[in-house]
C-alpha cells in the first residue's frame, strides 16, 4: 500500500494502513486490522526535510527513510496471524 502525505513524503506499508496528518505533519498510523480494537499508532513528525517518530509500537518490525521522500513501515506478520487456541473465559 502506498501513501501520498504532506510536504512531498510517500508512505509504503506492508499491510492496509489508516493515515491520519493534521496541517503541522504531525501523523498518526494505524493498521486496519481490529481484532482486539485499534493499535497503539505509529508515531511521525514530519517536515520538509525530516522525519521524526515520535512513537513506535511493538507491532512494527522496522520504519525505513529513503533519501527519494519515502517511508517504508514493515509490519511484524505475527501480529496478524494471531489465533486463541483455548478458551479465555468461561461462564461456569
């Protein structure tokens, strides 16, 4: 998936993603899965020429910056492949 943001940045993702950027750059990152209700997001203050993440959650693997204005997020996949194998709760 891929991205256009403020100030000529582009953003990748591995997965779906939900970008939200007010008018200072500052922008905030979800994923678009909603299995237990929406993620910490990722973090990043942006500017003309520069990148800040300001907040990383333990879901993302790695945020690549290109010189070329991209940036890359690589979602860890086993967040995504989660499955309950036994009950958690049960009514008695």
């Amino acid at each position: 998936m891929k991205q256009e943001l403020k100030y000529g940045w582009t953003i990748i993702s591995n997965q779906a993603i939900r970008a939200y950027q007010d008018v200072n750059g500052n922008l905030a990152i979800f994923t678009e899965v909603k299995e237990f209700g929406d993620p910490i997001p990722l973090l990043i203050d942006l500017s003309e020429d520069e990148v800040k993440v300001t907040a990383i959650p333990h879901m993302v693997k790695a945020v690549h910056v290109k010189l070329t204005k991209e940036i890359e997020v690589v979602w860890s996949s086993e967040y995504y492949q989660t499955v309950a194998t036994e009950a958690i709760y049960e009514e008695e």
